[in-house]
C-alpha cells in the first residue's frame, strides 16, 4: 500500500471524526500523521511497527492504525463512521472548498445528504443564510459542482444551452466566410430537448464541401479533430461533446432529419418516405404520408400512428402560459419579497396571475410557515391583490406530504388556501410500494389540488423513489388533482415519458417553475419544452388557463371539497 494511500485514509478517518463531533485533539493528531505520511520519502509499507512508532508525528496510536490498514486493507474505526454517515456526505468532502465543519451544517441544520441535493440547495439560495456561508461561498460550491458534472460527460439540457447557442452562433460567422449561403443546423438530442445532453450534433450543408473541410482545423473557438472523412469531434471549453457532420447542401435536410429523431422514428419515417435528395423536412414527412412531427415528439412512441391519422396534438407554447404556480417568497426561503415576485410576472413577464406557495410548517429548514404566519401571509395577499387588480396573486402553500401520506395542516388551515400543491421533502429512501400508497393517501386528500415533483428525483445526481405511475395517475385522474412538471431544470418531474399516460386520462398537468426568486420564472421554459415532449397542449396545461378560468377551477374544486 503506497503512502498517498495510507494517508487519504487517515485524512478521511480525521474529517469524518470532525464531522461526528470527536475529541479535537484527537481529529488534529489524524489529520497531522496524515500530511507527514503524505510527505515520507521513503514507503511507510516497508517497516515495522517499532520504526513507525518512532516517525515523527506518528506515534503508538497512529502507528497501530497504519499497522491495521496495512495488514486488513481498513481501518475498524473508520469503517464505523463510514457506516454511520450517509454516502452523499462522505463524497461531499471531496469538493473543493467546504470542509468538515461547513458539511456539519448543511447535514445537520439544513437535512442535505447528497451533493445533487446541495446544488439544488444552491439554486434554492438556501445556503446564503447558513451559518460560515454567505453569497460567494455558494457560487463557487455551485462552480465546483457543475465542474464535476461536466467531468462526467453529462449536462442538464439547460447547462447545455449556453455553449451550445454560443458555437452555433461562432459557426455561423465562420461558415459565412468559409463558404456563404450554406445551411447550419443542430440535430440529435439537444434538438429533439431531451432532459440529459451528452452529445450534440452540428450539421453544415454546403455546395463547398472540399472547402469547409480543408478549413475546419483552423476554426479557432473549438479544436476540431477527424472521426471520418466528413465527420469532426472536438470538446467545448465546458466539456461539451461536439460532433460536425458536413454535407453536400442538396442532402442537407435528409442527414438533418436522419441525425435529429432516434433510430426507430427515422427508420419509419425513411421506410415510408424512401430515399431524398428532401428540399426541407416538412417534405420527407409529405412524401411518407405524414403529418410534420415537430423535433421533441421523434422519440420512436406513438407519433408515426397519429401522423398518419393527422391527430397530433399542437403542442404547447411559451407564450400560451397565462400564469405560474408554485413559487416560493421570503416568507419562506426564497429571495424576493412576495411583492416583488407578483411585479415580476405582472410587469415583465405581463401573466395575469401568480401563486404562491411558500413552504409548509413540516420543512423547518425552508422556514416553513407556522398558522400564524399563514394568516399574516393571506392579509398581505389580500392587500396586494388590491393594489395589483387586475393581476391576481393565488393563497397558495407547498403543503408537505407526510410519512403516512397525510398533509401536515389541519383541514382548518388547508380549506383557507386557493390552492394547495403536495410534495414530499422527507424520508425520501422509500421502496415502490412505500412511495406509492404514500402519494395515493396525499392525492385522495380533497384539498390537494396539485401533486408536485411527483418523484423528487434531482437529474444527474439523485433518483426519484420509485412509484407505480399507473397507479398514482390513475388516482390523480380519479380526485380531479393536477400533476405538476417542476420546471427546474434539475427536476423536470413528472418524466415526459409519462404525460401521453396522464393526458390520455384526463389529468391535467400544470407547468410549475418551483422559483425562489425572480429569475427562477424563466425556467417555465424548460418546462414547456420537457411538455412538448410529453405531447401536452395549452388546454390539457393548468397554468395556461385565462385568469377566468383558473379562478374558476380552483373555486369549484373547494366546492366539491366542502360537500
């Protein structure tokens, strides 16, 4: 066993002890025998205990440790403390620049166990007010993260957006040089907004093919490097996995087409339609007998089936949203004051209305509202409402769904609410049907109007506890509750695998940005585009109701709820 070795055990042996509250002296004797161990010139491995023993910094209680590590591969001491702290937390040592006693904090005061869970903590601001952390902390905690996601080769569709308009904006002047009127294009799953990019595709078709692939070692914002004799890789400065594809521009839309949908749906698609040249997309699907399926639906489902019949659904847009919902204030732990968050949409977003949805009294560590501050929080709705008219702020609440399935107000407090949308934020470590019957009991409650982030998976970092969809939709169907899309892009939760399902039902589904500031209401975006995926509509989405019909809805579901 090689000295680093030896040493980052006895460096983790020491920040877990600190982590577990042990004898300072003791933490500070580890973690000094780990640096000096580090640093030997000689290896550690080759002596006796007599010889480590006598290694200044070390002795008799270090030494055994080594003497241990050396003859069983471990530590009995530190595989205790591995055995009594969560694996999330044991790998949140590893980021740079949070140490033990930071990690005390967000374990212990603000229940995080994972690292996906503490960069949503970071998106949430809810590290700004922790104790030893403040603005600049979080940001560079949030840096280290990304950093780390990217090393995997993985980004959220949203990290992804960024480089990927930037390279296709560089390309376009570069290809206006290179080679004018040639066409540009980005295809693959980027294109068709899949949650997770690992790749994404550039098309060019030129009539200057010889041309452009002589000069694509000399576009400087990325390093292109050969994969075939018309293909190119290169890595973005982010880590972003590039491939170009240049072809003649008469085959332009069929390879545009070819490289966009995934594989089951081009080879329909091509088997009806044959072979091009294609002057656009639009007549590869005329010649196959299709109706245009828009770049999200291409996933290989149901959408050939309802091409032919000329029944796919017009799919939701931005600007059809009328509205958002679930949004949280600094009534709990968002950012900007209720007022502010109601201008916002009012005055540059120009939606009709907002609901609020602060956190519940269960979620202490989101300052949670007690009743009382539930009634104060309804008078200044009320006053606000005043002022805004026409613009409406909703009463609602982010109402926790708890252990057994129950809200965690009493039925008092919850008929006082406009709207109330249930999540689960705790005991998350639940088996199929565990999750399940607990998210039936929560939807059968008649004041629940909306189920949110229905798994509570974070992307990349967490999955969701696994449910029985069928069961749980089919219950929303039955006690008339909406299923939200969290549209954070570290949720996009309910799945678009799961909206044709729901639609098909009848449920109603509600694009939610679960922001905790202003800027957080455009991640609507990204809730429409997870949506269009899923086959949703503006009339089968509960925010792009006029501010009529919501108030409406809400209105009569109190109604049924009170018979």
């Amino acid at each position: 066993m090689e000295n680093k070795t030896i040493s980052r055990s006895l460096r983790l042996l020491s920040q877990l002890m600190e982590l577990h509250n042990e004898n300072p002296f003791k933490i500070k004797s580890v973690a000094n025998a780990a640096f000096k161990i580090d640093k030997l010139p000689f290896a550690i491995a080759d002596k006796s205990l007599d010889e480590i023993e006598k290694i200044d910094g070390l002795g008799k209680s270090i030494s055994a440790k080594v003497m241990e590590l050396l003859g069983n591969g471990s530590m009995a001491e530190l595989e205790t403390l591995l055995n009594n702290t969560p694996p999330g937390i044991v790998e949140m040592l590893g980021i740079k620049g949070i140490g033990p006693k930071k990690i005390t904090v967000i374990w212990k005061d603000l229940g995080i166990e994972n690292i996906g869970e503490l960069y949503y903590a970071c998106n949430e601001n809810r590290l700004i007010e922790a104790k030893g952390f403040g603005l600049k902390t979080q940001e560079e905690i949030k840096k280290v993260i990304e950093f780390r996601m990217a090393a995997q080769g993985k980004f959220l569709y949203a990290q992804a957006e960024a480089p990927v308009n930037k390279i296709y904006a560089d390309l376009s002047l570069w290809l206006n040089e290179v080679s004018a009127d040639s066409l540009l294009g980005i295809a693959g799953a980027y294109r068709r907004c899949v949650e997770i990019i690992e790749e994404v595709i550039f098309i060019i078709g030129t009539d200057q093919p010889l041309e452009v692939l002589e000069k694509i070692p000399v576009f400087l914002p990325l390093q292109f490097e050969v994969q075939t004799e018309d293909t190119f890789h290169a890595l973005s400065p982010e880590g972003l996995n590039i491939q170009l594809l240049i072809v003649q521009k008469d085959d332009f839309y069929f390879n545009w087409f070819k490289q966009t949908g995934n594989e089951i749906h081009v080879k329909e698609v091509l088997r009806l339609a044959g072979e091009g040249p294609f002057k656009s997309e639009l007549a590869i699907y005329q010649k196959a007998g299709l109706a245009f399926v828009e770049p999200e639906l291409r996933e290989g489902l149901d959408e050939i089936e309802l091409a032919k019949a000329n029944k796919l659904p017009e799919l939701i847009q931005y600007s059809d949203l009328r509205g958002s919902l679930h949004n949280h204030s600094t009534w709990s732990d968002g950012v900007h004051s209720l007022e502010q968050m109601a201008l916002f949409c009012k005055d540059q977003l120009n939606l009709d209305y907002l609901g609020i949805c602060d956190h519940s009294k269960s979620a202490f560590y989101a300052n949670g509202l007690q009743e009382q501050r539930v009634y104060a929080q309804h008078q200044e709705i009320d006053l606000l409402n005043q002022k805004l008219a026409p613009f409406k702020i909703f009463k609602g609440i982010e109402s926790d769904i708890l252990n057994d399935g129950s809200l965690d107000y009493s039925d008092e407090i919850l008929k006082s609410f406009d709207f109330v949308v249930a999540s689960v934020h705790s005991n998350l470590r639940m088996e199929e049907q565990k999750a399940t019957s607990r998210l039936l009991k929560a939807i059968e409650n008649p004041y629940t109007t909306i189920l949110g982030h229905p798994t509570g998976r974070l992307l990349l970092s967490r999955k969701g506890y696994p449910i029985d969809y069928k069961k749980v939709i089919d219950a929303c169907a039955a006690n008339k509750v909406v299923i939200e899309i969290n549209a954070n892009p570290l949720r996009l939760d309910l799945d678009w695998r799961w909206h044709r399902y729901a639609l098909e039902k009848g449920v109603l589904l509600s694009i939610n940005p679960d922001a905790h500031r202003t800027e957080g209401f455009y991640d609507m975006r990204f809730g429409v585009l997870i949506g269009r995926k899923g086959g949703l509509t503006k009339e089968q989405c509960l925010n792009a109701f006029s501010l009529e019909k919501i108030s409406n809805y809400f209105k009569d579901k109190k109604t049924m709820t009170a018979l």
